[in-house]
C-alpha cells in the first residue's frame, strides 16, 4: 500500500512538474535516484552546478588521512575556504558560476562512482525535461545525444555503468522511458520521440566502455566522464590519454556551454593528462573546477580506520596515491622526453638476416601465462648498439586479450594455449640462430632452468643464465637510458616495442637505484623492454659481462668463463658455421664469407 502511494505521488510531481530542480534535489528525491548524499558528496555536487553553499550548519567533519580523528567540523562556505587555502581547490569562488569541466582528484573508496552516475544521470533528467533536446540545440533531426562514461578498461567501464544504468532503472522519472538495456548502453525516450509513429526510437542514450573503444568516438556527447583518468591506457606512448581527452571533448561545443566533462580519478603518477588538468585548473578557474580529496575526508562513515592503517603501514608511497589522494614523487615516466628518445628510431629495412663478421647479442625475457616470453637481437656498429629484431608472445591466459585495440593483438600465435610451452619458445631459438650468428645470449633465472636444460641439449652453450636481481635491472635500465640519451642505440619503429617502452614507469628506490616496470593496470607488460635491456647490456659491456653459466639440472649453475670455456666456445662457433653453410649454402650477402677462410674450418 506504501508502495502505490509513493508511486502514485510521484507520479503526480512528473506530470505536473515543467521546471528543473537542482542536481542535490533529483539526486536525494524519492522521485528522483533516492540517494542520500554524503555532506561531501552534496558539496562537491553544488559546488559543480554554482549552487549557494550552506553558512551556517556545520554539516561537513574532516577527518585524519586514516579516519581515526577528526580534525575540523566546517560549514560549506568554511569547507570550500579551507579547500582552497589548502591547495585542495583552485578557487574559493563558486556561486552563480557554470563550470564546464570538472576534475576530481579523490583517493579509492571515496565514492567517485556514486558522484558519475548521480551527474550521469541528473543530464539525462535535465534533457528529458527539455521535450525537444534535438531542437532546443538546434542538432540534425535523427540525431543522438549521449552520455559517455569512459574508464581504462571495458571491465572497470562496466562497474560504473551498472551503477548508473541500476539508478536510471530505479528513477520513475527515468526508467520508463527505456527501450533497450544492454552491458555497456542503455537508451531513454524524449516528449518528441514517445510522439513519433512508426517503430519506437529513443534520442537519448549512456553508452560505456574503455578509453581504448573505438565505438565510443564519434558521437554528439553531452557530458564526458572519465573515470580513474590517471589509469588510462597508453597504447601510444604516455600521452594517450591526451589522444582519448582530444577525441571525445570537442562534441560538447555543441550544446552552447551545458556540455560537461568530468575527469575523476585516484591520483598516481606525476604525468599524463590528468595529472595535467590537475596543475591547468589553477589557470582556468572560470569554467574548471578542481577538488582534490583523500578517501576518508568523502566518505569517512563508509571507509575502516583499520584498514586504511594496514594499508598505509603496506606501502606508504602506494597508501599516498590511492588513498591519500596525492601525486607521487617518486613514480614518473621512464621516458621523460619523448622526443629525444623518438630520435633514436630510424627510417630503415627490417633486417631478416644477420651478416658475417657481426656479433649478434640476444636477451630473453620468459612468461608463460600472464606475461609473454620476449625475444629481442641486437649488434654493435662502433658504439652504437642497434636493434635486429624483436618479438613476444602470450598465451590465452593472458590479461591481454581482454583489451581493444592493445598494441600486443598481433602477439598471438600461441593464443589457443592457456599456457606458452618451453619447447616451442626453444623452437623459436633454434630458428633465430639459423640466422642470425648469436655470440651471447642471456635469460633471467627466474623460470629460466627449464630453458638453460634444453639449449644445453641442443649444444646453444652461448646462452646463459643470470640472477636478474632488483639492482641488476637497475643497472640495465639506467646503461638502457644513458644510451637512448647519447643517442647510442638505433631503433626501427617496431610497432609492440616502442609505444611498450613509452609507457614504462619508474620508481626511484634509492639514490643509485630505479625500478622500471609496465604502468599497474590490467593488460600492460614489460616483457619487450625486458628483454631488449638485457640485449642491450651484453652487447654494450661486452666481455665484461660475466653471466652465469647455463645449469644442466637442478644443481644450479656454475661461475664465469675460463679459459677451457673460450675454447669449447671457439669450437662451437666453428662447428655452427659448417653446419650451416652444409644446410643452407652460402648467404647473398657473404654470411659466412670471412669465416670460411679461416683456419681449423674446412
């Protein structure tokens, strides 16, 4: 009976109601989403729509960054000064205003999704209310308008999109005017369209989906949300995320400044494009607004002071980020000028083949389910060090294939396996040694006895196996960078390796000591930039590089080389040239010209 009543008042309100209420009233009605706000979410939410700010109830309590005290008890108008005093808001001026893009940089936990959907939503209202959104905007009859939500991956684009498909659905304002539902859109009917004849059409519509989507582009978009910007893919170098902010605002133009564009996020690294609207909005005050929030000073009833504790005990600079709402120092771009490194590639033939005379140098970086097992081959022509080939595979374990456009979709020859085997990554080897005269190669320990046991058998006793420790990655990364710097090593354009090496971070552990690594979301690797740096040590150091030994079971590897082992090597490198001039004839390019006229090879 409750029930019908409810309906039935709000009912009436719909019918009877021609005029717009505020985001807070939709957002809190029963008519509405029926969402109780947090005093902060309620701020962050009148502060965006240039709402009066309450002055007298001291309605907002800021707590410690672990929730365990509180430290302030503000009213709204108290809560944006010190906001702004803080640096945690660029402006402390928000009546009366109509910004156009919001930036939220809030910590995990902080309620971001509530606030996209409540906003997603409240634009769907207001147009609904309009009758005629097409012709208000003067727009192409037939056209569309939509409400884009777009996150770093399809699966983290679903989370927020259920959230504000389950309140659309939940809103009576809202829900009957749906046609079609699906995972990733769902669509609403205007006054116009309910009027037409002919097959039902909707106007209106929320479509979801990864910053990568190409399905997403295109469309007259009225409100752009992109949720955990921070986290945004980089298929083409680090400023991928400019490339998906360039192609999905520009719609809003349309729509004579009521066009939205909400970039939220838990803050992390000191580059990107969020990182970037974070510093511009202290410059375009009058149509960007910024707030910059910890989880528990959002959402405090809602987040465990243990937790947060444990959390920040775990790891302080990751707490910091993703909690804490701060952008971290010590993460940045490995590659921190594009452009240099960018004139390291050179326009030139993909080798096939090695040449005689050249010491080629191989670095492996093996995975079998996740991670891929990479190849990479590289020379040295004076001291330049120069790429041959590179290439890695992924099983279809991989978090890889659950990506659009990922710059590895072509990496799949191994993809109807749910896990790479050890033989054929030897297979692959024997095949590139056919061709290319490797002096030395090297793999990681780690995974690596299996693969030292069967290139012993098949007498490839250049490879060899070494403990590739936190320092020695270390140390390989910053040779890696010191050449690309120099301009010491040449690149052709390979189309894994390069926007891969673009997207590598950076953490700086100590003062002589870095991690480098792939950016901590789903379907990023380093498996190529691994390898490659391994190449790259081995060739530029040469013979001082003393790698272990390749193990020959279960009872580990032995020291450097000695002299008996330059001779078995000698010997080995011999019989390899035999046999392949027996196998293949002599190279078009004088292979193994040189190496024929020299006494012990007949």
């Amino acid at each position: 009976m409750a029930n019908n009543l409810i309906a039935q008042i709000a009912s009436e309100f719909i019918s009877g109601s021609t005029e717009v209420v505020d985001i807070v009233t939709f957002v809190e009605a029963s008519w509405g989403l029926g969402i109780t706000l947090t005093p902060v979410q309620k701020f962050i939410l009148k502060s965006y729509y240039g709402m009066e700010l309450d002055g007298k109830d001291k309605s907002i309590k800021i707590p410690d960054v672990v929730n365990e005290h509180v430290l302030f008890v503000h009213t709204e108008k108290e809560f944006l000064q010190w906001l702004y005093d803080e640096g945690r808001c660029n402006t402390n001026e928000i009546e009366g205003k109509n910004f156009t893009e919001l930036v939220l940089a809030i910590g995990r936990r902080g309620g971001k999704s509530t606030l996209s959907s409540c906003i997603s939503n409240y634009e769907l209202y207001k147009l609904v209310m309009r009758g005629d959104p097409i012709g208000h905007y003067n727009l192409a009859t037939g056209g569309e308008i939509v409400i884009l939500n777009v996150a770093p991956t399809d699966d983290q684009a679903g989370v927020v999109f259920e959230m504000i498909k389950s309140q659309a659905m939940h809103c009576p304002y809202l829900r009957d005017r749906s046609l079609h539902q699906t995972m990733t859109y769902f669509d609403l009917q205007t006054d116009v369209d309910k009027k037409l004849k002919g097959r039902p059409s909707a106007t209106l519509s929320s479509i979801s989906g990864g910053c990568s989507a190409a399905s997403l582009r295109g469309h007259s978009a009225m409100v752009v949300i992109m949720d955990e910007m921070a986290h945004f893919i980089d298929n083409g170098g680090r400023f991928s995320g400019d490339e998906v902010y360039k192609a999905l605002t520009p719609s809003i133009a349309a729509f004579r400044g009521d066009g939205k564009i909400i970039s939220i996020s838990s803050p992390y690294a000191k580059y990107g494009k969020f990182y970037d609207l974070y510093n511009q909005s202290f410059d375009e005050t009058e149509f960007t607004l910024m707030f910059k929030m910890y989880s528990a000073m959002v959402n405090s009833d809602k987040i465990d002071p243990a937790l947060l504790k444990t959390e920040r005990r775990r790891d302080r600079v990751g707490f910091m980020c993703e909690y804490g709402a701060e952008f971290s120092d010590s993460v940045t771009a490995w590659i921190d000028d594009e452009a240099e490194f960018r004139r390291c590639i050179i326009d030139k033939p993909v080798p096939s083949k090695g040449v005689g005379d050249v010491a080629y140098y191989m670095g492996i970086d093996l995975g079998f389910k996740n991670d891929g097992t990479a190849i990479v081959i590289v020379h040295k022509e004076g001291q330049k060090v120069v790429l041959d080939y590179a290439n890695v595979w992924f099983s279809g374990s991989s978090d890889i294939w659950e990506l659009d456009n990922s710059i590895y979709e072509d990496c799949g020859k191994y993809a109807k396996r749910d896990l790479l085997k050890m033989q054929d990554m030897v297979n692959e080897i024997k095949e590139l040694v056919r061709w290319f005269p490797i002096k030395q190669a090297i793999f990681d320990q780690s995974n690596g006895y299996g693969l030292a046991e069967l290139l012993h058998n098949q007498k490839l006793k250049q490879f060899k196996m070494e403990n590739f420790t936190d320092n020695k990655n270390s140390e390989v990364y910053q040779l890696l960078k010191n050449l690309y710097t120099e301009q010491l090593i040449e690149l052709f354009d390979h189309p894994v390796l390069i926007p891969e090496m673009l997207s590598l971070e950076v953490e700086r552990k100590s003062k002589r000591k870095i991690e480098v690594r792939a950016p901590g979301r789903r379907g990023a690797h380093d498996d190529l930039s691994d390898a490659l740096a391994r190449a790259v040590y081995i060739c530029y150091k040469g013979d001082k590089v003393a790698p272990r030994r390749v193990a020959t079971g279960a009872g580990g590897a032995g020291g450097g080389s000695s002299v008996g082992d330059k001779k078995q090597k000698m010997e080995t490198q011999a019989s390899f040239f035999i046999k392949k001039r027996k196998m293949h004839g002599d190279h078009p390019r004088g292979l193994y010209e040189s190496k024929r006229k020299r006494p012990g090879i007949r």
